[in-house]
C-alpha cells in the first residue's frame, strides 16, 4: 500500500535541531507546570491533529514508542505520517503505548486505562498529548505543586467535565500516573503526575 502525500510531507524541515528546540520546551513546560509554550517549528500534521500535537509526538516518538491514537486520529491519515516521520509503532493497547494522542471533544472516562509504570519504575507510564479548543478562555483552574512557586493559574477551555475526577485520581497513584500534555493550535502546557489541580470559584 502506498503512502499518500500527505503523510510524507508536512514534517520537520530541519529534523534535528527542530526536535531539539521542542524538546527543550517540553522540558520547561514540565518543570514548569501550566506555563504555555508556542511552537515555531513550522508542521503541518495531517487533519485533526494540531500543529503543537504534531511537533511534539514527532519530538519524542521513535521506532521504540508504541503509539495509541484515538479513534478519529486513527482513522485518518496520522498513523502513515507518524509512522513516516519517526518510524513509531501504533498499538490498539492503551497499557503498552508509551505516548497516547486525541483530538479535541475526545472524553477519557480515566486515565488509568492506560500504563501509570509501577513503584519501581513509575517512567514506564504513558503520556497523553490532548487537543483541546483553546488554553485561554475557559473555566480556571488553580495549579500547585513541584515547580510552582506558590499558586499558578490555568484556564484551558474544552476540558471534559469529569476533568478534575479523572486527574484526582491519576495523581493518587503517585509516584505512578500518566502525565499530561494540553495542546491548542501551536500552543501547548504540560500537567505531571505531581500537579495538584484545584477548580476555582465561578
């Protein structure tokens, strides 16, 4: 079966220093939970996934992370163009994926479905890249915890409505958990295991 156009272009244009300038921001967008990054690598991923979505799994996807992508993604042209890109795997396994992506309105029921690692080796858990509609604009959100100097403030719109359920309970697998990336546009935050949410006041 041949690839079709749009999974073989849209990439990085310079693969290696491109990967190396998202992967630095991921690193402070962890360290530094709820602070928004823009991407400047230009991408264009194939329909639904958004640009951020798209640098970022093609930051750290390789041959060695299986993939589990949601149903509309797993639909559309983005496996051949991940596949193409970085020579990842997809798996139908949500516990053997190391990097799981969804488009925006996709609702987790929980975030233990997939891999949270196990006491020994809480690295061994899946981490989640989520469109949503926007990182500005929604309801707010209270954010403390590592690397959080006192209280920092979020307010992503699109969230499901059993968000805050959902992460309560993946952070009380600590030091298991799945991370978390919230991706709009070419906009992007990071929410790790350790980051205490807290809804605010209407």
């Amino acid at each position: 079966m041949s690839l079709s156009n749009e999974a073989l272009t849209g990439g990085f244009a310079e693969p290696v220093y491109n990967a190396q300038s998202v992967f630095k921001m991921l690193m402070d967008a962890m360290a530094r939970p709820g602070t928004i990054q823009t991407v400047a690598p230009e991408v264009v991923p194939p329909a639904p996934l958004g640009l951020a979505a798209g640098a970022i799994a093609l930051t750290l996807c390789d041959h060695d992370t299986p993939v589990w992508l949601s149903a509309t993604l797993g639909k559309s042209a983005v496996p051949a163009w991940l596949g193409f890109h970085t020579g990842a795997t997809m798996t139908d396994d949500r516990l053997e994926a190391r990097f799981a992506l969804a488009e925006a309105v996709t609702t987790l029921s929980s975030l233990g479905q997939f891999s949270v690692g196990t006491q020994e080796y809480p690295d061994r858990s899946t981490t989640l890249i989520q469109e949503i509609e926007s990182l500005e604009g929604g309801a707010e959100f209270a954010l403390s915890g590592p690397g959080i100097r006192d209280i920092s403030m979020i307010a992503p719109k699109g969230l499901p409505e059993n968000f805050l359920r959902v992460w309560n309970e993946n952070r009380a697998q600590f030091p298991r958990g799945a991370d978390l990336v919230l991706t709009a546009g070419r906009h992007f935050l990071c929410l790790p295991r350790t980051t205490k949410i807290t809804a605010t006041e209407m």
